[in-house]
C-alpha cells in the first residue's frame, strides 16, 4: 500500500485569511485607485477619437506636456545621483549635525507644497538671496524651465535617500573588503560591487521621485512663471482648462499624461525586474 504525506499545517497568523485580505484590498484599490482612473478614461472615450486628438495634440497641450516630462525627468536623473551621494554619506560616516541633516532630508515630505514654492520664488527671483548671484552672469532661474527643475528636484529628493538608505545600510562590508584584498581599486569596487548591489533600490527611487516631480503643482506654480510655451506645466494647464469650464481639454490633457506616466514607469518597473533578476535581490 502506497503511503502519502499529509498536507502540512501553515502557522496560524494574525492577519485574516487570504480570501478577506485579498478581497479587502481590491475593495480599497478600486475606491482609491481604480474607480477614479477608470471614470477618467470613459471620460476620455466619451470625447471621441478625432475630438481627442485635435485636443491632444494642439500646440499648447504638447508644450506643457514636454515641459512637464523633461523637467520631471532631469529633476529625477539628478536626485538618482545626488540622493545616493546624500545616503551615502549618511549611512556610511557619523559626524556633527548627522541627525539634523537626515530630519532636514524629510522636510519636503511635511511642507506643504506651496509654502516651499513661495520660498523658492523669493530666493531665486533676480533680487533673492541665491538669484542675485546668477544675474550678473546673466543667467535667470525663477519664471523659467530652470526654476521648475529646482523646484521638482526639491520635492523629489527624499523619495531616492529614504529607499536607497536601507538597502545601503544592509549591504556587507565585508564584500568590499574582499573585492579591495583581491587587486580592485575604488572605481571597480564602486561598479561592479556596490551599484550592482544598489541599483534595483536605485531604480525605485528614480521611479518615485519621477512619479512625484511628473504630478507636482504647488511648488511649481509659484516658481514657474506660468507662461505659455515657455514655463506651462501641463498640471497647471488642466487646472486652466478646467476654470475656463473646458472640461473636454483637461480630460483630454489629464488622459494622456496618465498614458504617458504609466507607460515610463512600466518601463522603469520593467527595468528593476530585469536588475533584480541579474544581480540579485538586494545584493
């Protein structure tokens, strides 16, 4: 007679079964997420093909668009390289004011947004404290693209520490160590040991800050001028669209930087899936 292994009992947990858990958590994702998205899509699709289009393709919409994505995008390319320097550096060295300068790293996450546009308005205005020392070279940073990368690099920098951070803090020392007793140097050591081991928290953190500076208003409005063709946002340009009771134009705007939003962090996400796989979870 041919014995068989009885199934074996999973530890009770504290947290519900799967069933309440998952149904649980769709329920809440439709009413946060899913349900608003999906009003604005039959939204868009109420418009028409042609009627979408011609709104989504007129010259002001591209402008603000454009605008919107690269500034978001180099707003987040420098936070990826100076946010791991600022983990770095937190993780790795202990010296006066370490405490203050990580408290202070979280301050855009608690100011409201439009308290931190106001006063980066007043310090890089020709007149301001920074300013006044780029306008002799002639250069502007408030009311022009300049400015709008200042301000979305601000409020993006503490979503690439604060994920690079932990992983940065786990990371065995002892693989340095080994790669310098076998012959690298810092720069070997550096790429292929320690960003390897970085890069999917990295690439999460790029896709957070990209996420938060593409959707960003409060700061941006104040500091940007809000000229068509020049320094329009297209957030801004939705808010607009939507006081002059255009209600087709912002959907129209809004639809297609939901489009455009999901399909860059798609594209992230797919890359950290390929990096974990590669080098690993976390290492």
């Amino acid at each position: 007679m041919v014995g068989f292994a009885l199934p074996r009992l999973k530890q009770p947990s504290v947290i519900p079964g799967f069933a309440p858990t998952l149904g649980f958590t769709v329920l809440y994702l439709s009413i946060i997420v899913l349900i608003p998205l999906g009003a604005l899509i039959l939204k868009a699709a109420g418009l028409g093909f042609g009627d979408f289009i011609a709104l989504a393709t007129a010259s002001r919409t591209l402008a603000a668009l454009q605008l919107s994505f690269l500034t978001a995008l180099v707003a987040a390319s420098i936070n990826a390289v100076f946010g791991l320097l600022i983990a770095w550096v937190l993780v790795r060295y202990d010296f006066p004011g370490r405490r203050v300068i990580d408290a202070v790293i979280d301050l855009p996450f608690a100011l409201p947004t439009a308290v931190a546009g106001i006063a980066l308005t007043s310090l890089y205005t020709p007149n301001g404290w920074i300013g006044q020392f780029f306008a002799p070279l002639g250069l502007k940073v408030a009311y022009t693209p300049i400015g709008i990368v200042v301000a979305l690099t601000f409020v993006s920098l503490p979503f690439v520490v604060r994920t690079v951070e932990p992983v940065l803090r786990d990371l065995d020392r002892e693989v340095e160590e080994a790669a310098a007793t076998l012959g690298a140097g810092r720069f070997a050591t550096v790429t292929r040991v320690i960003l390897p081991a970085l890069l999917p928290a990295l690439l999460t953190g790029y896709a957070l800050a990209l996420a938060r500076a593409i959707g960003e208003y409060g700061s941006v409005v104040f500091i940007a001028g809000n000229i068509p063709y020049v320094s329009e946002i297209a957030p801004l340009l939705i808010v607009i669209r939507l006081e002059e009771f255009n209600y087709a134009g912002a959907t129209a705007v809004a639809a297609l930087m939901l489009a455009i939003s999901f399909a860059m962090l798609l594209t992230i996400n797919l890359i950290q899936a390929y990096s974990r796989r590669r080098y690993g979870h976390g290492a």
